[in-house]
C-alpha cells in the first residue's frame, strides 16, 4: 500500500468494460460472435483526440499498467516507471490506453468467459486467437473511444509484437510504432519453453482438460510454467548477481530435497504467487499466440515484405543481455524496415538483466523513449 | 539391432556388479552400510595393471559406455564413438572401465535398490550422494580391480567433474584427466533448471513422496524434467538448424493445443522414452549431485586450492556453443591448473551442437583426443 500517492503517479486508476457485439473473424477461419475488451487510461483525452498513445502488455501483463487501483495496493501497474506525469510516456500530455488482450483473464473475454453458446466457461471450446486478431479488436476499441489515429503504438516483448502488427494491418492508424525486447517470430528453442510449460498444465491431473472451473486449479503445472518462463526472463549474469549460489539463509546445505539456494526459493515463490493471479487455459492460449506469431510466414518468409504497406516510424530497442529475444532478433525487424526505407531508430541498450529489461527503469533506455515521444509531442502539436 | 557388429567395436558386451561390504562414509555425514557398483569394461588389462582409463558418465547415463548388450540392440553405448579399438580411447592399447553412479538405477545401488534396514526399495530414504562420493566408491573398484593408477579418468558433463575430483581426492590414482564440457560448479540458472526439473517430479501426485515402485511412476514429472533438460543440450543454432519453425509433417497450424511444430513433437518424444529408462528418484539425486558440485566451496571459493595437491596433467574441452557449461566456465578451471602450474591443454572446439557435443563425434574433438591418449600410452609404453 502507498502510503501517499507519489507525485509522478497517474494515482487511483478505474477500469472499464466495452462489449462489442458485431463478431470478430478471427485468423483461424473461426468466429467469436461477441466479446468485452477491458482496460484502463491514463492522462486526458484534448478535444480533438489527437493525443492517444496505446500500450500493449505481454504474456503474464495486464491492463493495469500504471497507477493503483486502490490504496490497499502494494505494488502499482506494470510499467508505472514508464507511464505517468513527467514519465516517458507522459500523462500531462498524452492519453495512454491500455487494453487486456482477448484470451486473457482480467477482464477481457478468454476461455474463463461464459460461452453464450452453453452457459459454461470456453475452457478450450475458446478459439485461438493471435496477434492479429487482438490488434483487430483493439482497433474496435479504437473507434468506439472515437480516435483516429494513435500518435504511437508501444509494447515490450509479446506488447512490441503487437505494435508491429499494427504498422502491418492498419499503418494509417498509427504514426509510430515502439517494438521493445521483441522478435519477428520465436525461435524453436523459445517455442520448446512455451511447450514444457503448456505440457506441465496439461498433464496436471487438475487440468481435465480444461474444465476445471468448477473444481480446482492444475496449480502444479502453472506453478511449473511460470518457474519456466522465469528462467528465460533474467540473464545468466542477472541470475548470478540475484541469487550467486547463495544457500538459504546462510544455511548448510540440506543434504535432502528441501530448499538449499535462494533461486530455489526464488523460483517457488514466484510459481505459488502465480497462481493466485493467472488462469491456466489463459496460460495456454498466450503461449500459442506467440509461437503463431510470424508477420513472415505470409510472405514465404521476406520479413520486409509484410511491412510493405507501412509508412510508420520505429523505435525499435533490444538489450544486450536478453536471450529470450536477443538483439539480433531486433536487428532482423530493423533490417525488414529498413528495407522499406522506412523511418527506423534503433538502440542496443547496455543491460545486465536479460529480457526483463523492458520492465525497468533503465537511464538510457528511458531517456531514449522520452526523448523520441518528447519528438513527436512537439510533431502533433501537443 | 546391428547386422553385422562394426569393426571398429567392442562388440557385445557383458556388465558386471562388485558388491561392497565396507560401509562408505559420506560427505553429507551419513553413511551407506554396503553398496554394489555395476560396471562394464572393454579391452583387456595387461599383466602388469598398467593400461587401465576409468570413464565416468553424466547425469542419464550409465555404464554401458561402449558396444552392444545383444543383438537386438538398436544402439550401442553411449559413447561408442570414442571407446573401441582404433577409437581415441583405443582398446587394443587401453583396458576401459565404465562404472554406473551411485543413486542412479542401472545396477549400482541407489533410491530403487532394497533398503536392507526395511527390506523396502530406499526411496527418499537413500542417502543424498556427491562427486566426491562417488570417486570414493570408486576407488573401491578400482582397489577390488588391482588397478593401483589410471593413465586417465575421461568424463563428459557431470563425468568431468568427476574426473576433476579424481584429482583434488586422489591424485596418486591417475597421471591425466580429461574434463570436458564441465564446470568448476553450477550457475545459478543451471541449479534453477534442476530445481524446476526435481518439482516436476516432486509435485506430480503420483509420486506419492518417492514410494511410488509398488504403484505407477511419476511419468508426467519426469518426462517434463527431461524436456527440460533437453532445451539446456542443445544449442539455440542446433535447434534452429534441426527444426527451425518447421511444422509437423508439413501441416497447416491446428489453431488448437495438438502438437504445431517439430520441436514440440521431438521433446515429447524424448520425454516419454527417458520414462521407460529413468527413475524418478535417481533423476532427483543425480540433478542435487550436480548442485552440490563446488570443489571451491571448502577454500572460500578459491578452486586453484582445491588443486593444491594435484599434480596431475589436464586436458581441458569446451565447445563454443555450449550454454549449459559454457567454454568460459572451462576457462576458470584451466585458470585454477595453472595457478598450480600444472600441465595443462585447453582447447574451444568450434562445434555448434551445444553441450551435447561432447557425445558427438566431431573430427577436431575426437583428434585432440586420440592424440592426447596417444601420447600417454607412449609415455607408458603401452
């Protein structure tokens, strides 16, 4: 709990519901005939609406980017380093959207939802939904809120997906676009961690496929997914410095299977707090929403052919100790572009954390994101 | 199943089991009343006990190093590639013993093997094991074997850091060692990989607290470790090149939770087959003797002191695209032997195969090798 409000903050934040009730085509070739998008704003809507900035959150994020939702809160939004007055992303200017993404479970529609079709959760009758998908029902967002045009699209890892995937199907809804620790596509070793972690859900007996709404959690395999993904989130180094080999406590080594070093602990904390806060069927469609993600794939794998109807500019930043989506796989996005002679800045940002870089407040890496959305502030008159 | 057995084989081959009645005393201040090694050898020892080299095996391996059991064989042992005669630990020249670990389950007594205080198997009864155990039990073999000296102790992986303690705890027992693809003692990231391999295990409800033999097995946790593991030997470059982002068969995307892409399929492959092989328990012991590994730990973190008695000759291999044990975490050990000035060769072979590469047979790896035996049985007139 704050116990006052810090100035920088955007404060008490209160999210809203819109349900949408024309049907989304989705990629698939399925339909979802109506859902509800949830999210939150920061900042001000000026009267002629041209001062939106939309944020897009990663696997385990949400819309509750910054600010508090209330004064119990421990902790503010995800990135409350970034978003705020006087932040990178400054409030006192811009309008910052943040919306949760379709398959999720924080309010936007996901296989937690009531099926309209039998009265139950979706479980997995829920559709895969990718990242082009969720940019279609963000777009619908986007004209319900009467905006027609987003001064910049921003997200980190599975959010700059996002945003590139906006340059692709919409570039006139968009000025610039702000891909942060991202890839074009996942690698097959990444696309091997999403399997262990969707294998570890789905083989928990509390799994039942998917049903288990009713009855328990398969916390086991969700606990076990996050522990997994945690481990690609830090850098070696990052993990070193964390936890070294340091034993628990100071204590002498168990000589058993109890807990000896402070990454065991680490790891096990971070898996229990998990899943008191995530849904595991969400789990699962997150994951395949990024081993699908391949703007390439359409275009016999030519990366710069999908961008060939952007007139976007990019900020596109990787840092160095990320091998979840290591800079090269920033690079092969800022080559794509380039290719198209678009407008493209690209930083390779000094960083000892790994991929959860995107997520700190890092002096360079924030002065660079101030400093360009400082640019286009002064661009769009506002 | 071999047609015909090669030329350059062991051909078929027959283990062994040496029972000991002398009770081991452990590191860990337990001790195990008798234990029983199971062993295989290839080549022949001369009159004079002299031409004798000890290969130790890594965390799923086990003794059959060389060779074909029977005829139905589909492969032969695991390190077939470089025991044999004209092989670099060539058996016309050098009589190859291979023992399986303590705690393991192919023979030698581990958490599967009867308790004869209970007449029960062991389970978490078994006492936790390490490195330096292990090279105590087998310089009980050794002794039983009349082998007074090894010309080398070779081991890949958890069987380098065996021969390093070869080293620290007898010196007088070998004249060289050969450590590849080892570490000076795991990383923080590698223990958070066992950790989360070992809760695999641990949390699926049909392990039943380690008394599962009567029962099932844990087979969910244990594939899910292997899987695991599986990402940490292979490189990001050698999964790319294996299977890039192919999909199954050449099939469209399922938009559903079926296996998409040929990673998926080989790791769940790899994880059913280690079920048929593996035990769970030794799976739990052998990943905490990897953690316990710190030869460094008793002198404040200085590993050149744990050298301090060694006066062995080394030759020390890394591969650069080893990201398990990186050739960096070779570098310390080389750093430590030659702050002994001992007689030490390093080399980084350029493979791209990842940790799994020191099963491999790659020309400048296997030279090096063979060159290096080579010298030795000169030198011993062998």
């Amino acid at each position: 709990m704050p116990e006052t409000i810090p100035e920088d903050s955007v404060g008490l934040v209160e999210g809203a519901v819109e349900r949408f009730d024309e049907p989304l085509e989705l990629e698939s070739g399925e339909r979802l005939e109506r859902f509800e998008l949830a999210y939150e704003t920061y900042g001000t809507l000026n009267a002629d609406h041209s001062n939106a900035v939309l944020v897009c959150h990663a696997l385990s994020g949400d819309q509750h980017a910054a600010g508090y939702q209330s004064m119990e809160d421990r902790k503010p939004g995800w990135w409350d380093n970034m978003i705020g007055p006087g932040k990178p992303l400054d409030t006192r200017r811009f309008f910052v959207v943040c919306v949760n993404v379709l398959g999720s479970c924080k309010g936007s529609t996901g296989p937690a939802s009531t099926n309209p079709g039998t009265g139950e959760p979706y479980a997995l009758d829920f559709p895969i939904v990718t990242v082009k998908d969720w940019v279609a029902s963000q777009r619908r967002l986007m004209e319900r809120m009467g905006i027609a045009k987003w001064v910049a699209v921003v997200g980190g890892s599975l959010g700059g997906m996002q945003a590139l995937q906006w340059t692709i199907d919409y570039p006139d809804c968009l000025d610039a676009c702000l891909a942060i620790a991202a890839a074009p596509k996942l690698s097959a070793q990444n696309i091997a961690f999403n399997e262990v972690a969707r294998q570890a859900i789905m083989t928990d007996p509390e799994f039942h496929g998917g049903r288990y709404y009713e009855r328990d959690t398969p916390r086991r395999g969700l606990a076990l997914a996050r522990m997994i993904g945690h481990i690609t989130y830090l850098s070696e180094d990052a993990m070193r410095d964390k936890f070294g080999r340091d034993l628990r406590k100071g204590q002498p080594l168990s000589y058993g299977f109890d807990v000896d070093f402070e990454v065991e602990s680490y790891l096990r904390y971070q898996g229990r707090r998990f899943v008191d806060r995530f849904d595991a069927n969400s789990y699962l469609y997150l994951t395949k929403v990024l081993d699908y993600f391949d703007p390439a794939g359409a275009h016999d794998g030519d990366l710069s052919q999908a961008f060939a109807r952007s007139d976007n500019r990019f900020l596109v930043i990787a840092f160095s100790s990320d091998w979840r989506f290591s800079a090269e796989r920033s690079r092969e996005i800022t080559h794509a572009l380039y290719a198209n002679n678009l407008d493209v800045t690209f930083a390779e940002i000094e960083a000892p954390q790994g991929h959860d870089a995107f997520l700190l407040k890092i002096g360079p890496y924030h002065d660079m994101v101030r400093a360009y959305m400082d640019h286009l502030a002064r661009e769009w008159g506002l």
